[in-house]
C-alpha cells in the first residue's frame, strides 16, 4: 500500500492509501504501486484509475477525469496536480454528452487557430469524462 494525492484547483480529491493507481502520461499509461521508483512526470489528459485494495476486481477501481497535470511519486507517496478533476461519481453521461456536442459544434465554428486550440481542449476534456462515466456505467452492470 501507498499514499495516493489528488489535488486540484478546487482542493484534495484523493487522500488516502492505496494498492494500486493507473495514470496517463506522454509515454502512455503507467501504473504505480507500493514502493514505485522516485519519478517526476507529466499527466496528460485522460483517466485516472484507482484500486484500493489488492482483492478488489475491476469493477471496484474509482475513477478520475483529469485534463493534465504533474505526477510526482517519492517515499512511497504518489501526489497528481491537476487543474481539474472529476471522480466518475460526480459525472451525469447525459448531460457531459451535450457538453461534448457543444465543444464540436464551437470547434466547428472556430474562426481563428485560438479559438480552435480552445475548443479543441473542450473537447478532449469532455470526451475524457465521457469515457470516465461510461466506465463508472460499464463497471456497475458487473
């Protein structure tokens, strides 16, 4: 077991201990578990997947939507920082489809490179928490 930080603009998401975490990176997908080797990395866009115990299935895993941020993981601490993250609970699918909808609809409609780099983070933020609430959806059917 190790101590899992998730801190966002809005404060401390996660704080507590865990057997396992599964984050996005750059490189891809990392997972860390007790006694991970000192690393400082960049989280991308994506889901963050927690196990907290060692017997728990999959369908157990708590879920995060995070746009990004910074991983540090030292003395058996792994701390994420985020501007935002969204537990999977927190999620309505309905309501996070619309949101995606009007994302594609303002990239579609962006005038300049500005406003199409923006909406073009509206969108990937908004298919991330789509995905993280159809995990929670998939994960509850079990």
């Amino acid at each position: 077991m190790f101590h899992f930080e998730l801190v966002a603009l809005s404060g401390k998401k996660f704080d507590e201990e865990v057997y396992e975490v599964v984050l996005p990176t750059l490189d891809g997908e990392i997972g860390v578990l007790s006694h991970h080797m000192p690393l400082v990395s960049v989280a991308t866009t994506g889901a963050i997947m927690v196990r907290r115990n060692p017997k728990d299935s999959d369908a157990k895993r708590e879920f995060f939507a995070t746009n990004g941020g910074v991983i540090e993981v030292a003395d058996n601490t792994l701390r994420v920082l985020v501007d935002e993250a969204d537990h999977a609970d927190e999620l309505n699918e309905a309501e996070v489809q619309k949101a995606l909808e009007r994302a594609h609809k303002m990239k579609a409609e962006a005038k300049d490179q500005v406003s199409l780099e923006h909406a073009q983070a509206l969108v990937d933020r908004q298919a991330v928490r789509l995905h993280v609430a159809g995990l929670k959806r998939r994960h509850q059917k079990r």
